[in-house]
C-alpha cells in the first residue's frame, strides 16, 4: 500500500472499526486499573522502523487498537485523580470526533463559518455559565497555559501602552522591568507565560504570609504604590493546586482598580467554583478581573485540549497576536475571525465540543457535576479524618484533599520517605491514580476529583487501597 488515494474504499470500514475499539475500551474504563499491568513495557516497546510499504488502513488501525488497549493510562477514566484531569462527557466526545471529521480550521469565519460561529456561541455560553459581564470575550485555545498566555499577552499591551510603546512592534528593549504580582499560589503554567512573553519568569513577585504561600495583602498594597507609571500586572489564582484554596480576589480587583493595575485571574479548574452554591463565594471578585483564564479539558469535561480566556478589553488581543497576510481577512472583517485573538495560527474547531457538553446538560447539569464533586472531596476528606493512619494536612474548600499517611509511633523525620514510596507504590498499583505533592514542607497526596464519572466507590477505593499497600 502506497498512496492513501486507494484506501479511499476503506475508509468507512476503518471508522467502524475505530469506534467499535473506542467503545469497547470505554465500555471497559469504569472498572479497569489506570494503569494496566504491563502498559509501561508496552508502551516502551512501541518503536518500529518506518516502514517502506505501509501495511494498509485496516491492519494498521487494528494494531493501533491493540497495542493502545495495553498502553494507554485511563486518564479519562474515574478514579484517575493525578493532576486536574477531566474525561470527556458522551456529548462532547462524540461532537469531538465530528470535529475530526469535519476537520475544519477555526482560525477565519473564511477558512470555516461553522468553527466560527459555534466558537461564538460557546464562549458567549461560557461567559453567560460564569456569570461574566457582557463587556467579556472568550476565545478557545490549548488549555491553561495558552489561556494564561493571552490574557498576560493583553496585559502586557496595555503595560507597554501606559509607557508609549508598541510592544508587539518594538519589542522590550530599553523597557523597564515589569512589575508582575502575586501569591506563592502561582502556578508555573502562568510564570512560563510570563517568560515567553518576554517579561522575565524572575521578574515575578511572591507576596507571601505563611510557608504555603498565602498572600500578603499589605505588601501587595505597597508593592502596588511602588509600581511606576506603566502599573502593575496583578495574578490571582483561583484554585491552588495542593489545595484548592484561592488568594482573596475580590481584596486584590479592590487594589487594582485602585492603583490602575492588570488583574489577571488564572482559574484553570477553581473558576468552576461558581457553578457550587456553596462555593461560590470563593469567586468573589473574579467578574472585577482584567482577564481570566481557564481549563475545559478539566472541570468541563471536554477532550484534550481545550482551555479558554476571557477579557474584558478584547480589542486588544488582535493588536497583541494576529499576524495579517494579504491572503487572510482583514481586522475590519464583520464576521468573528478567532484566530486574530489567539496565539496559534492552526486552530481545531473546539468549540464543537464546548457547544455540545452545554447544550448536552445546561447549566444544571454541570452545576450539579459540580456540587457532586465537591460532596466527593468532603466524603474523601471525613474518610482521612477517620483514620489513623493517615493525617489531613489542609481545609478541603474545593474539590482537593491534601493528606499523607502518617502511621501511629511513626517519626517525622521518616514520613516524607514514607509517603514517597507510597505514593510510587500506589502508581505501580495502577488501580487507582493519585500523586504525590510537597505542601508546607510535607510530601503529601493531593487527589483532584474533576470526571463527570467519579463516584463514591471511586475515592473510597482510593483510600482502601493506600491502606491496603501501607499495611502490606
């Protein structure tokens, strides 16, 4: 086999036979281990030469299906809690595989008026679910890193505006140091932004009060009346990633307005807390930000990859990130072009998945996902509270527990070792998926409950089974 022309006759036959596999493999997630044993040796056993003289379209997506079932980790399964990983609801994994069929570009409405248009309404869909002023667009992009890139992006507009220059055009040279604000909360997602923008990871200022890295209000007044003419760019973060906990939001939009800074919000999974009638207040403040950034392929439960940004002075993401050619439309194009607000060119139409997972289930339905995730984290932490072995380490006001096993008569000095092997031991495990951490100089697990599937017999099996390779 060689040009894919003649496999044309095929190709319904190979889309048969990829979602017969992808069925059985989901059908079977619920139950099987995260980690299968021997996924790691089947996954370090994959390369091949490449071939000459393909095998074909049906022999190649049967391999595929066969040695994915061995190596893939279940990640989008519900009782995988490492990181902040959601899965993929029905609506939005099916509306997900349209989009790879569609295999449309959303970067113009010329290149795809219907990634465009579906684009629009998702985003306008995700401002009216946040409960976001009108003043605030969205735009789709990779995830939490990409989302925090464009709102820093307009940041950084508006900083080098205050001071006269065109940074985009110019460049940094001969520019003063930035003053860039925020708690020990701050994720790396938004430090690496912050450095390929070009304003300097080290010119980053953690403004602490405690070992956790809780933020010292007074000092970011003082730092705020220090900051220059250009002002400051402010990060709140919404969702620390040991905890769940949040820097004081609506204290620190009050400083900004304040002192004419940049708030920026970086929300990657905790802007969801405002779907939770008990969490809601931990928000307070978010709809007062300058931008805000966020994760779909966490609490949304759409498909790798998927995140999203909200600004409220969208105008300037075209100034900031469009590249204009003759060929593309121009910046007085009616139709919404969004690619001019985003860093990639080469855009999937994600908003197909976005669209679906909320026109699937409403804003009740993921309300409820929500508030049953978070009576998850409580069921989880009352679980850790209840035994002896194990010592919570932190309040439980989102969706992470922050614990580690601390047997009776153990010393401190052996329980970071301790949890280390735990923690290994529970990946080799594979039954259940659950990291380690480092939290106020303590290694500790920090288990996220983000899928749509997790249950109660999810995070009780969490527990049983650390028991279980403690005692052992």
């Amino acid at each position: 086999m060689s040009d894919p022309l003649g496999a044309r006759p095929e190709l319904q036959e190979a889309l048969d036979l990829a979602a017969a596999e992808a069925s059985a493999y989901l059908a079977g997630i619920a139950g099987d281990h995260v980690l299968r044993p021997g996924s790691e040796d089947a996954a370090r056993g994959w390369p091949d030469p490449m071939p000459e003289q393909g095998d074909g379209t049906l022999a190649t997506v049967t391999e595929l299906a066969r040695r994915g079932r061995e190596a893939a980790t279940r990640s989008s399964g519900p009782r995988f809690f490492h990181f902040v990983m959601g899965g993929g609801t029905p609506a939005a994994l099916a509306a997900d595989w349209l989009a790879s069929a569609y295999d449309n570009s959303a970067y113009t409405w010329a290149s795809s008026p219907l990634a465009s248009a579906i684009e629009k309404v998702a985003t306008g869909w995700l401002r009216e679910l946040f409960e976001l002023p009108e003043e605030f667009q969205g735009v789709l992009v990779t995830g939490a890193t990409m989302a925090n890139f464009v709102g820093l992006a307009a940041a950084r507009h508006r900083w080098a505006e205050a001071l006269g220059v065109d940074v985009e055009e110019t460049g940094l040279a001969g520019l003063p140091a930035p003053a860039i604000l925020s708690s020990g909360y701050v994720h790396p997602s938004a430090t690496q932004a912050i450095g390929m923008l070009g304003l300097g990871r080290g010119n980053v200022r953690r403004l602490t009060r405690d070992a956790v890295g809780r933020l010292d209000l007074a000092a970011l007044e003082r730092e705020l009346g220090q900051a220059g003419e250009a002002g400051a760019i402010v990060i709140a973060n919404a969702g620390e990633v040991n905890t769940g906990d949040f820097d004081p939001i609506d204290e620190m939009a009050d400083l900004a307005a304040e002192h004419g800074a940049w708030l920026h919000v970086d929300g990657a999974f905790g802007l969801f807390a405002r779907l939770g009638r008990a969490s809601r207040g931990l928000t307070e403040g978010i709809e007062r930000a300058d931008s805000i950034g966020s994760d779909a392929h966490k609490w949304l439960n759409v498909p790798y990859d998927c995140g999203f940004t909200f600004v409220r002075e969208p105008e300037r993401l075209p100034r900031a990130l469009n590249v204009g050619a003759p060929y593309l439309p121009s910046a007085e194009d009616p139709n919404p072009n969004f690619g001019f607000m985003a860093p990639e060119n080469s855009r999937r139409a994600r908003g197909l998945a976005v669209w679906a997972t909320l026109r699937a289930y409403g804003r009740e339905g993921h309300r409820e996902m929500v508030e049953r995730h978070l009576a998850l984290a409580q069921r989880l932490a009352s679980r850790v509270d209840d035994t002896a072995e194990l010592e919570r380490l932190a309040d439980v006001p989102l969706n992470i527990v922050c614990f580690r096993a601390r047997p009776p008569g153990a010393a401190e000095a052996d329980l970071d070792q301790l949890n280390r092997e735990l923690g290994a031991a529970l990946l080799r495990d594979g039954r259940v998926f659950a990291g380690t951490t480092t939290y106020d100089g303590k290694v500790a697990f920090r288990p996220a409950i983000v899928n749509w599937q997790t249950e109660e017999a999810d995070v009780d099996l969490l527990v049983d089974v650390l028991l279980e390779l403690l005692r052992a």
